[in-house]
C-alpha cells in the first residue's frame, strides 16, 4: 500500500469513504475518492422561541374581577384581556375632576372669563350685525339705482311715442286743410301748458292743440269724407293719452330717484349705527382682559396642575382593563377571577438582532444578566412571572449560545440546518440573524448568543422546545473529498492506502497539495 500525506483541512472536510489494507485473503473494503462541496461548521443547542413575545399586567395592582381571555386563544390587537376592580380609581377621577372645576372657577373670577366670554360674543354679534347691514344697505342701493335707470328708460320711450303722436295729428290736420274739409277739434286750454320735452320732472295734462269749435269745447265743421279729416280726433286722442303716459313716467322716475336717495341716507346711518356697535364691543373686550397678569399666571398652573392630576387619575382608570398590545397567541396566564395581582415587574430579555426572548431554558439567571450584552444594554431578569404572556406563533426562532471559539466564526446571513430534538427526522433551513457583541457567562463558560430565524416552519414546532443549530461557517466546491474512516496517523502523519490495480499496493491515485 502507498501511504500519502494529506492536509489538516482536507482531512477535517472529508466525507463518507474508506479504504483499508488486510492481511487476510478477503479483499480489503475499498472507497471512492471523488470531487466536490466541503464544508465545515459549528453547531450548538438551545431553544425555539416564538419571533415575539409581550410579558403584559397591570400597571397598579388590585383584584381581578373579569377574565375575558383564555390559554391558546388568539386575540387581535386592542383587545380587552382581563379587568381590575376600578372602583378606586373611579373615585380618583370623579375628585380630580372636582378639583378641576375649583381651580378653573377661581382663574375666572380673576380673569373675569364670564365677562371675557360676553365681551367677545357681543363683538362677534356686532361684527355680523354690521356685515349683514353693508350688505344689505349695497343690496337695497342697486335696487334702487336700477328702479331710477328703468324709470328713465320708460320716460324716454313715452316721450318718444307722444313725438310721434303728436307728429302724425299735424300730419293728418295739414292733408285735412289741403283737401279742404274739417275736422271736429278739441279746443285747447290757454292755461294749460304742453309738457316740456327737456323736463325730467312731473307736469299737468296740457290742452288740446287744434282749431275752435263748438259743443263742449269742440266743434263741427262741414262733413268730409277725407280719411286725414277723420283721424284727426284719433290722433288728438292719442296725443293726450301719450302726454298723460310722459307726466306718470315722470313721476314715476321722481319717486324712484327720491326712493334711492332717501336708501341711500338711511343705509349710511344704518352702517354708521352697526359700526358704532362694534366699536363699543371692542371696547368692552378690552377692558375685560385688563386683569392682573401675574395672579392670572399663577391660577393658570393651578389650573394645569389640575388638568394634569385628572388625566393621571383617567389613566389609572383605563388601566384597570388590560388590552393585547399586539395581535398574538395567549400562553399562559397567572391569576383567576378574585386574586390580587401585584403591578407588572418582569421585563423580557431580548435576544441579538430581534424582538425574540432570550429562552429561560438555557438559563434564567445567566440568560438575564446577558441581556444586556445581547441587546446593547437596557434588559435585566425578570422581577416576577407576567400575568399573561403573549407569544406570536406564526414565525419561531432559535436563540443558542456558542462558546467563543465557535462565535469568532458565526456571523449574520451564514446558512444554518435546525435539528429539532422532539421531531426526529425533521431539519429546517435557517439563517443567522445576528451574533451578540458581548459575552455571556453560561455555567463559568465564556459564550455569545447568536439569533437563527427559521426559512421554513412546522406545525409540529413548539416554543421552548431544544434543537440544535449546525452553522455553516465556510464551503468550498471541487476539493478532493476523503472519508475520515480511511485516515490514519502514522509517524504524527495523517495517510491513507491507495491500492493497486491488481488489488495489491500501487501508485498513489491521490496526490493532495499541502494546504489543500
């Protein structure tokens, strides 16, 4: 057999294969030697742990009245767990609000808030009040601005029928004359004059212009029968009517006219009234707030003390209902309807790099004094067991200490195969989420928790059940892959025996490099 010599890491990396020399006539047992994944790594147990877990009680301690939960239930967050006796903290709030109301009634009587409030109700009453009144008065004056605009427009249009009129009678009476009949005409008042076309005031019905005639005032000439003769006493008709329409669109527009100047007048001492309103509140405002400014300081903290004492008191109160603080799992609790629960003392330990426990399993005393190297500082052990525990058991982790010649080659994000001691068989992917930056003193040995957060669940997991974590600290693909079995020492030299083809000894098949 030819011994060959073969590297520390090689030896340390090989897998399953043999080949051994014997003395006897049976065939010595015989391996392949092959090619491929070598890998080393560290392993080391403890426990899995639900990804969260909340510790919860009540922040004063009392007597249980309700238990509105049960082990294993899942609850959602916010909702109410467990219920203290409250009629103490009831009595609190109803004293604190009392004090309260002593203390806000002596700042108003120095700060005169009654007053204060009136004063400034009034100014806003008054403020309104001239707002309303501008618009209102702004209303009223278009209105009446368009009722004189219109009014003009009539009389201008009633002037412009009388125009008419009167234009179509002389017409008639002049083709009346030159046919030489007569017409039968209205005698015209000389007392009575015709409305003037420039006047924009009121006027009296004028006369009749036309010839003299007989018979109440007019007269018959001699009978003709020409179409201009006869519609002269039309036309005349219409005159008159189109100067009695003139002088009532000249009244009309008077009264317009005088409607919107005396609007106007009373809007300005409407607005002028309100304003005065508003100054005079103002005022009153003002000399309502002329209190003592340091008496009033000081009332004001009495008052905020007070405020503060009843929010205290309000707190107390809601705390007498424990609610779940985050959706989860109930698993366990400690205390029934009519125990006095003392205030919640325990605080969690948290293993590196999440929100998971650091197990009770691998140590309670160790396991606390540790949390403040795995965390950064800040946890300490757990004054007492929680009234009820919380636990999310959707997602598990394993927290394990590794003693420190092993944590120097953990790191974060490394592959890891999680055995479970209760499930035989079953290996779970993992991968490391972080390595505590300081030490832990587990049973006088020097260990560094690290956090593996499975890649796969089971619903045969546990929280608290032991497993074991083989990290795979480093890999390496194509190395010449020995079995251990066929390594021995000799002369402080590891080797192997290499046969021939004819079964006996022959050249080395394998020739490893040192270092490889």
């Amino acid at each position: 057999m030819t011994r060959l010599r073969l590297a520390g890491s090689l030896l340390l990396a090989g897998l399953v294969g043999l080949t051994a020399c014997s003395g006897g006539e049976q065939p010595p047992p015989t391996a392949v030697v092959d090619r491929g994944v070598v890998s080393t790594g560290v392993s080391a147990s403890g426990s899995l742990v639900s990804i969260t877990q909340q510790n919860l009680g009540f922040t004063e301690g009392g007597r249980i009245t309700e238990l509105l939960v049960e082990v294993g239930e899942t609850v959602a967050a916010g909702q109410p767990l467990a219920r203290l006796d409250d009629a103490e903290a009831r009595s609190k709030v109803v004293a604190a609000q009392a004090a309260l109301d002593q203390q806000q009634a002596s700042l108003g009587k120095l700060t005169g808030a009654n007053t204060v409030e009136a004063a400034q109700t009034s100014l806003g009453s008054a403020e309104s009040v001239l707002a309303a009144t501008r618009d209102q008065v702004g209303a009223q004056n278009a209105a009446n601005d368009t009722a004189v605009e219109r009014a003009k427009v009539q009389l201008a249009f009633d002037r412009k029928q009388l125009a008419a009129a009167q234009e179509k009678l002389e017409t008639d009476r002049r083709a009346c004359t030159r046919s030489g009949g007569s017409t039968a005409t209205a005698t015209p008042d000389p007392a009575t004059p015709e409305p003037d076309a420039a006047s924009s005031g009121g006027g009296l019905l004028g006369g009749l212009s036309g010839g003299s005639g007989t018979s109440g005032g007019s007269g018959l000439g001699a009978a003709t029968t020409d179409p201009a003769c006869t519609a002269v006493a039309a036309d005349e008709q219409a005159v008159t009517t189109a100067k009695g329409q003139v002088i009532a669109s000249q009244t009309a527009l008077a009264q317009a006219e005088g409607t919107r100047d005396t609007g106007a007048a009373s809007g300005r001492v409407s607005i002028a009234n309100a304003e005065s309103a508003v100054a005079d509140a103002r005022s009153q405002l003002t000399g309502a707030n002329n209190d003592a400014p340091a008496d009033v300081a000081v009332q004001d903290a009495v008052v905020a003390d007070a405020r503060n004492t009843l929010a205290d008191a309000q707190r107390g109160l809601d705390d007498t209902l424990l609610r779940a603080p985050v959706a989860g799992t109930v698993s366990a609790i400690n205390g029934a309807v009519g125990d006095v629960v003392p205030a919640a003392s325990s605080t969690t330990a948290l293993a590196p790099g999440s929100d998971a426990r650091i197990p009770q399993a691998v140590g309670s005393a160790s396991a606390a004094s540790g949390a403040a190297g795995a965390t950064g500082g800040g946890a300490s052990a757990a004054g007492g067991a929680p009234f009820i525990t919380l636990n999310d058991l959707q997602t598990y982790q394993l927290v394990v200490p590794f003693e420190e010649s092993d944590a120097a080659r953990v790191a974060p994000n490394q592959t890891v195969d999680v055995t479970v001691d209760a499930l035989p068989g079953v290996s779970l992917p993992a991968t490391v989420v972080a390595v505590a930056p300081t030490a832990t003193q587990l049973s006088g040995v020097v260990s560094y928790y690290a956090t593996v957060v499975l890649n796969r669940t089971d619903p045969q997991l546990r929280d608290g059940q032991t497993a074991q974590a083989d990290v795979r600290t480093e890999a390496r693909n194509g190395v010449l892959r020995v079995p251990n079995t066929a390594v021995r020492q000799e002369g402080g030299r590891s080797v192997v025996d290499v046969p021939g083809d004819d079964g006996g000894p022959g050249d080395p098949a394998v020739r490893p490099r040192p270092g490889r």
